[in-house]
C-alpha cells in the first residue's frame, strides 16, 4: 500500500474524502428531530436502491459488505408520510403505568363491576401482547433505507409493551383478577406473510376497533385510575392508526394494482370480526362485560346493552373512515352484513 501523504505510517485515509457534501441541521421548535436531518441526499425523497444490506440512507455503500437477508428493497413495501413525526411524537410522549395512573382513586367497586372490567382487561392484556410481538416481526425484514418506519415500529413495540402492563396492573390491582382466555382471533395477524397486509389488518382494523372502545373510556371506566388509563392508551393507538392508514394510502398511490390484494385481506378479517373472533368485542364474555360496564351494572345490562350498540356501530363507521382516507372507499359495499348494517348512510 502506498503512503499517504497525510501520514508517514502508510495508513489509508480515503474515506476522509467521502464528505464531499457537507450536512448540517438547526433544532426545530421541538429539537433536532428526524425531520431536520431528513434533507439533501440523506431525505427520504432522495432514498436509492436496497441492497440488502443494513447500509442506511445517504452511506456510501462499501465493497463487500455482507448482505443480511433483507426483504423489502421498495419503498412502497413498509413506507408511511407520516413515519417521521409519529416516531418522535412516541419518543416525546411515554408515560409510567407506575407512576401516572392515579391508582389511590380505585377504591371498592360492586363485584359485578369489578368482575366485568378484570374481564376486559384481561382480554386488552392479550391483545396488546400480541400488537407489540407483530410488528416485532416484520422489523428485520425492513430496508435500512426507510429506517424511520423501523424506528417508528420499536416506538410502537415500547406502547403495546406499556398497554400490556397497565392492563394486567389494573386486573389484579383492585381485588379482581384475569378472568377467560380470548384473542385466539387475532391469529390472522401473527399468519400475516406481507408487511402491508399486517399493516392493514392489525393498525387500521384491529387497532381501530380498539382505539373506538378506548375513545368510550370515559363511558366504560369506573373510576379515575380507569379513565385516565383508556385516555392514555388511546393516546396511543392514535400512532399506530395513523401510520397503518397513511402506509395504505402510499401502496395506493403508488401501486394501485395492490388494491384488490388488500381487500382480499380485509374479506376474511371482517367476516372474522363481525363473526365474533376472539379478542373482538363481540366475543362473549367481552360483550358481556361491556354492557355490565357501559350501563352501570348487570342489573342494567340492558341499557349497557344499548350503549353497547351505539360503541359497535362508532368501531364500524370510523373503520370505513379510515379505508376511505386512505383511498379504499369503495370497500363500503364489500362489507359483510353483519357490519354492514351498522354504517351510517354515505
């Protein structure tokens, strides 16, 4: 090897030369987020091949550089707009099931009540498992090129490990317990062979159902500790909807050959939704539980009943919402009748 100049040990410093382009960024409103340093060649707009490789964007590629079995080389596969800001909208907003939920406030509650909502809880304890080992899944298959959507997927790993906790804190805290095993359902998501799939069934279904009960927390909570605990979950579930509708609105626009792959996704999902799969609100014990909740007792199962058909209809109506913001609107008259019959007109 022939010396460098620079040096007299013959050491090679080329790649001192790679900084061609120098890149600087100035703190925004809320710091040096993603977003101040997603310009020039390292922007997600200027995003090159993958090369299967975990070479982020903007590094200069290097000789040899071993491959690690990387899936998803476009674009199109995992990105979301919106990646950037929920990332760091997650980072800026975690909260402490230990610390911020007023748990002094439970106090004694009819055993009726306590029971039914130990039986939610217990279901929301599963189901939030299984929303944060899903995308756990699909992390290695993403390109180091659309790292953001990485980092935005480990962000919402951190809610669902935090939703799993707070729920199983709330159904021993208050001389309750977990009650029947549910969200054998939700297996559809685990079985997903495709990040857009997965995306779709889990955030803009799954997790909209969800987030529609959450938003009713106000309703179903019994105490403080309880409402503050659905407040602060749907805080959220608002990211991972956010991210999964704008995901399928980018496929959309830019492989709208894709659209009847995904609504054959979303044929089987709905009829297992509307079908009472478990992990649903209509599984049994989980409706059930509602109504004790939403009417205040099981001797006012009926007008829980009610509350409880005004919640199904609010999870039908906002998941149409969300395909239609994303461009799926037309799935409106695929829907099963058994959700079907709870839209409002157009």
């Amino acid at each position: 090897m022939a010396a460098n100049p620079i040096t007299e040990s013959g050491l090679d410093l080329s790649w001192l030369n790679l900084y061609d382009e120098p890149a600087s960024a100035t703190p925004g409103k809320k710091g040096l987020t993603l977003k101040e340093i997603n310009s020039g060649r390292y922007a997600d707009s200027a995003r090159g091949a993958g090369d299967m490789t975990y070479r982020l964007r903007g590094v200069t590629p290097r000789p040899g550089a071993q491959r690690f079995g990387t899936n998803y080389q476009s674009k199109a596969d995992v990105w979301s707009e919106n990646c950037i800001m929920l990332y760091e909208e997650a980072a800026q907003r975690q909260w402490s099931s230990a610390r911020d939920i007023p748990w002094a406030t439970l106090g004694q509650l009819p055993e009726d009540l306590e029971r039914a909502m130990c039986q939610l809880c217990t279901m929301l304890t599963e189901v939030e498992f299984i929303a944060g080992d899903v995308p756990g899944q699909w992390l290695p298959e993403i390109s180091a090129q659309d790292f953001e959507c990485g980092l935005f997927l480990m962000s919402q790993i951190m809610d669902e490990a935090r939703h799993t906790d707070v729920f199983r804190k709330r159904a021993l805290a208050n001389g309750g317990g977990l009650l029947a095993q549910g969200a054998n359902g939700l297996r559809t998501l685990i079985e997903a062979r495709d990040f857009t799939e997965m995306s779709v069934l889990m955030h803009v279904q799954a997790e909209g159902f969800v987030q529609s009960m959450f938003r009713m927390g106000e309703l179903i909570g019994q105490t403080d500790a309880d409402k503050k605990i659905f407040r602060m979950s749907a805080q959220d579930e608002s990211r991972h909807l956010a991210f999964g509708v704008m995901h399928l609105k980018y496929v959309l626009d830019t492989e709208p050959e894709r659209r009847e792959e995904i609504h054959h996704y979303l044929d089987k999902a709905d009829g297992d939704a509307a079908g009472g799969g478990s992990g649903d609100v209509t599984l049994q014990e989980v409706f059930e539980s509602l109504c004790i909740l939403l009417g205040g007792g099981k001797d006012k199962f009926d007008e829980g009943l009610q509350k409880f058909l005004l919640l199904r209809k609010r999870q039908i109506n906002e998941y149409v919402h969300r395909l239609d913001v994303a461009g799926l609107g037309d799935r409106r008259e695929r829907l099963g009748p058994l959700m079907a019959q709870f839209l409002d007109p157009v």
